[in-house]
C-alpha cells in the first residue's frame, strides 16, 4: 500500500477522489502547521507527500520517496535538506493555475491600456473631465504586440487569450529554438506546440524584443538567472509609452529600477502583483503612483483552486503508478 499524506485543508470530495485512483493508495488528510503536528507513525509510513509548507527533516521521513508542492515556485524550500536527498522526487504545480493568472494579466493589459487608474481618480472625485476625450485616450490591445518574458504554462495561456485580439506576440523562452511545451497543461488551455507565438527570443535578447513591445508581461519563474533579470538596462531599452504587467515573483523585476523608470516616465505604467517584500510597505512609494495598480500576490487565486491541484496531482499519481516521469520535476540545474 503506498501512503499519501496531504498537510493542507482539502474537502472529503477531492480527497476520496484521490482515494478512488486506485485501490494501490491510502490517502491521509492531516492539516497542520508544524512538522510535529503530524504523529510521527504517519511521517514513517508516508511515501508521496502533497504539501504546502510542512517539509519534515529525511530521518523524520524515511519512506519518502516524492513531494508534490502546492505551489509553482518553490524557492524558499530549496534549503530543505530533504529537498536534495537522493531518492526523493520534486514536484510543483506549475501549470495547474494558469487559467486564472493568465486572465488577471489580460484584465491589468485592458486596465492600464484603457486608463482605468485615472478613470478611477475621476470618479472618485465626482469629476467629468472637459478634456477626457484627449486625457483618457486608449492604448487598444487590438493591434498592439505583446511580449511576454517567458513562454511557459502561464505565458502560452496569455497568447491564447490573446489570440482573438488580433495582437503580435513576441516572447522569451530558455531554450528558443524548441517552441514545443512538454509540462503540464490541462486540456483546452496553453500553446502546447508553440504555435501562438509570433517569435521566441531567447533570454539574450531579451532587450531586442521589448523595444517593439507596448505591453510587456512577466511570468518566468525565479531562479538564479532570472534574479534581477528585469532591471536598469532593461527598462532603458524598452519602447516609450509600454505598460509593465508583473505576475511572476518579487525579485525578478527590480523594484527600485521599476521605481525610477515609473518616475521617469520609461514606463506608461505598470500592473504589479509580486513585490520584493511582502506584504508591501505601507510607504512604499509604488502605492502613491498614478499609473500603477497594486494587487496583493493573488494572480493564481481561484475557487477553483483545490481542483486544479488535484487534477494535476491525480495525473502524476497516474504516472507514479506507472512508473512514467512526472510532470513538473524540479530540476536543480534550472532552478526550477
């Protein structure tokens, strides 16, 4: 019998629909905050664990053999040293929210295009602006190119929701020359053969590319390379008048390079949804800005979000059990 243990809140619905992938697996459902709320009989019995934070020390987990995370980014749990045991699989949910982020990135493009920020200061202020047919003209979506710094499973369901506005999509990706997408993707969603993609620059030239970009969005994940990727240089480059929309992680665009361009006008404006720290300082001067809108880290947030990770966590115990790899294995050298 192999013993799943899940360390979060997770419904008796999606929970028995784990249990009924096959009579091979027991599922436990044990929330907790802290290693030690879990007994440790369940630690030496569990095999797969799906978690959210609760990472136990190898010795605490001797049968654990693979760690589903709860999350697409797992960086802070990179020190973990379980995370480097040999024998233990990691993976992440990277795919399984893109549905979700993908439409907040389109909302913040049609948000900052529109001038809805000033629009909203308008209204605030019982205001109908003599000249608001010159101050409030639009930068339409329609007709516009997008570039998009990483064309992975959030990045392809961008170009995909982007595809009847009629725009150019431009993006980076690792390996540009293999525009094929072999992660996970949920029927219907993504660019799983490349093909909504216009052109794919690899990282190199990232600045090449958004000197033609009027809307340029963030999603690649944070590693080493993509630390600070997003910075001075970068924003010298890119075309006057473009709007910056940030969904990936608070340390790849520099905040205080973001800063200064904002207040330099380099930027029309931006959308930002991760920060360098979080929650964001109340006197962070990004909350003063006009031209920029400020969420609280919750592009993936979803009511449908526990059965994503399930139906993506269902498809790897489908191939755990078959001894095929599974999705979303992190890979060290990568970072990701």
């Amino acid at each position: 019998m192999i013993e799943i243990l899940i360390t979060f809140p997770l419904s008796d619905e999606l929970a028995n629909r784990l249990r009924g992938i096959s009579p091979q697996i027991h599922v436990t459902v044990s929330p907790a905050k802290k290693v030690e709320e879990i007994p440790s009989e369940i630690w030496g019995k569990t095999e797969i664990l799906f978690t959210d934070h609760i990472i136990p020390l190898p010795n605490k987990a001797p049968n654990l053999k693979w760690i589903q995370f709860l999350f697409s980014g797992i960086d802070r749990w990179l020190e973990a040293p379980i995370v480097s045991t040999p024998g233990v699989l990691i993976t992440t949910l990277s795919g399984a929210g893109v549905s979700q982020m993908a439409e907040h990135a389109i909302m913040m493009m049609l948000a900052l295009g529109h001038k809805l920020p000033a629009l909203s200061v308008s209204q605030r202020n019982s205001e109908w602006s003599k000249d608001r047919l010159e101050r409030f003209v639009p930068l339409e979506v329609r007709g516009a190119t997008v570039g998009i710094i990483g064309y992975g499973s959030v990045g392809r369901q961008i170009a995909r929701l982007l595809e009847p506005f009629g725009v150019t999509v431009l993006a980076t990706k690792r390996d540009a020359k293999s525009p094929v997408d072999n992660g996970y993707t949920s029927e219907g969603l993504g660019d799983p053969g490349g093909n909504l993609v216009h052109r794919l620059y690899p990282a190199e030239a990232l600045k090449s590319m958004l000197k033609l970009c009027d809307f340029i969005i963030v999603s690649v994940p944070l590693t080493k390379m993509t630390q600070g990727m997003v910075s001075t240089p970068v924003f010298m480059s890119i075309k006057p008048g473009a709007y910056l929309i940030d969904i990936s992680r608070g340390k790849v665009v520099d905040q205080s390079s973001l800063i200064k361009a904002l207040q330099e006008g380099k930027l029309a404006g931006a959308a930002l949804d991760v920060f360098l720290e979080e929650p964001l300082p109340a006197d962070n001067p990004l909350w003063g800005m006009p031209n920029v809108i400020i969420t609280p880290h919750l592009a993936d947030n979803s009511s449908r979000f526990d059965l994503q990770a399930c139906e993506l966590f269902s498809e790897n115990i489908h191939r755990y059990l078959a001894g095929l790899p599974l999705f979303n294995q992190y890979n060290p050298e990568l970072g990701y």
